[in-house]
C-alpha cells in the first residue's frame, strides 16, 4: 500500500522517507512490497497506516485541498493530528508503533475479541454487553455508525455477547479477526504505558480543529488533544457522534485520506446528506481534488 503514491507524487515519497528514518528500518519497503504477514502485525500496521495516510494528506494539501477541520478513527487521530500540524511526523510514527505493542502486550493472544453487530442501537448493544459480561469484560469499542457497532472484551464474553446479538435480531453478529480486543477496559495496561510517552512528546494546539474520538468533541488546544489521546485508548471510538458533530460545525465535504474506504461507507450510513471522497491512491485522489478543490 502507498506504492502508487509515492511514485507518483514528491510530497507522498517524502513521508515514506521520512518514516524510514524516524523508524530506523524501511517501513516503506514492508509498505509496498511486504510481506503481509509481517504487515499484520499491528506494531508495523499502525505506523504503516499513518504513513499512507498523511502521505495522501501532503499530496491533497499540495494541491490545495486544506481542511478546516480533522477527525480520525482510532489510530487514524494520529494521522489526523500529523495533518492539523499538532503533531511532528517522526514522533507521531514512533508513538504508534509504541502503541500497537503495548496493545498487543496488553491482553495475551486469544484471551480477547472483538465482534461486530449490525442492525442493533447503542442502547440495545450496552444492554446485550450488560448481560454477557458476568464476571468479564464486554464493552462497545466502535460506535461506527447507526447501523454498526463493535464490540471489545474477553473471549468468552464477545462470544455470549454474540449469541445474544442473534437472539435479539441482530442482522449480523460476526467475531472479528483482531490481535486484542482495543478500546475497552482491558487495554488499561497499554494506556498506562502510553500516556507516559504522550507526556514527554512535544503536541501543539492544532492549526485545525480536531474531533476526537474519546469524546466526539471540537478540540482546539494541546492540552485537550494529549488527553484524548490518553484516554482513547480504553475508550469507545465514538465515530458517529463524531461525524454528527462535524456536521452540526458545518461541515458537508469529507475526504477520506488513506488505504481503504471504509470510513466512507460508514458516513453514508450516518449521513446520506454529506459528500464523501477518497484519497488513497492517484486515480481516487485527482477525483477528490477535481470535486473539491475551490475554483
């Protein structure tokens, strides 16, 4: 991923590079070429992903496609952060590489899960939660949409979270294929870790509002966005709300920077209204800059 970006464009070239040397091993090289099994690995994934992703972003704001506004899901806050100038590349890319392995070391393999339901609401999906927990922990994780949730937990409790979801008509209720089970109260451990590395990291007041995921809220200084981030960590990842305020500040354009298009559909399921882009690679990105670049 990202191979076609940087062949193409200085600006996108240049992040890799950059990411190469912050990193001290060729990440670009794992980016384009893998192999995809050592791409998985979610302490390569998270700064792989930032990478692409602010490489699209560079590209869309060479072209003069700036935002007035930021939001990612999940790690994609960091990318967010990079792109509103509060965070530095280099030191974006090694705290997500630090927090891919702490969430992993968070929760032994197989001792956690993540589920996805389709067709339930929050209130119905806390109360299937409530219910499956009994002495474990099973927690929304991703308010993705109205339609989508994700759920985060011990195993055991994913999976009678998972049977309760069909009893109760869900339209689907499938595990997930993740390494740990992010944003719930077992990744206490790996937020403790990472809020000692967010303390000594430089952060600025973004030039751009963020909306954060942990609260779905406008953040304008430093100070807010470190304790996001914080607490992002076991935190829901509140994107609808998220989008939801986004719109209500005015926002009607959104343009998704990165791999994949995920982060589209969901906003079609938010919000038919908004006009959603991608900028993943060239040909998706031209089209996002010919629809909204100002004339």
């Amino acid at each position: 991923m990202g191979l076609e970006l940087a062949e193409h464009f200085t600006r996108a070239r240049e992040v890799f590079e950059q990411a190469d040397a912050a990193l001290g091993f060729p990440l670009s090289k794992l980016c384009f070429e893998g192999p995809a099994e050592e791409l998985q690995l979610t302490a390569n994934t998270q700064p792989a992903i930032l990478a692409v992703s602010v490489a699209a972003a560079r590209v869309l704001e060479e072209k003069g496609v700036r935002p007035e506004y930021v939001a990612g899901h999940s790690l994609g806050e960091y990318s967010a952060l990079v792109a509103a100038g509060s965070l530095d590349l280099a030191d974006a890319l090694l705290l997500v590489r630090k927090r891919g392995q702490y969430m992993q070391d968070a929760v032994p393999v197989g001792k956690g899960a993540m589920a996805a339901l389709l067709g339930l609401d929050a209130s119905a999906v806390d109360e299937i939660c409530r219910e499956a927990a009994g002495d474990e922990v099973v927690s929304a994780a991703n308010l993705n949409s109205p339609a989508q949730i994700v759920i985060a937990g011990h195993h055991g409790a994913v999976e009678r979270a998972v049977e309760l979801a069909k009893a109760r008509g869900a339209k689907r209720a499938v595990l997930l294929n993740v390494s740990a089970p992010f944003h719930c109260s077992l990744m206490k451990p790996a937020a403790d870790r990472l809020a000692v590395d967010l303390d000594a990291v430089a952060i600025s007041d973004p030039r751009v509002p963020l909306v954060n995921n942990a609260d779905a809220a406008v953040v304008r200084t430093a100070e807010a966005v470190r304790d996001g981030l914080k607490r992002q960590v076991t935190s829901p990842v509140r994107w609808t709300d998220s989008m939801l305020t986004l719109r209500r500040e005015g926002a009607d354009v959104f343009v998704e920077a990165g791999p994949g298009k995920v982060l589209s559909g969901l906003m079609r399921q938010i919000d038919r209204e908004a006009q959603t882009w991608r900028a993943g690679d060239t040909a998706s990105l031209e089209e996002a800059v010919a629809a909204v670049q100002p004339q």
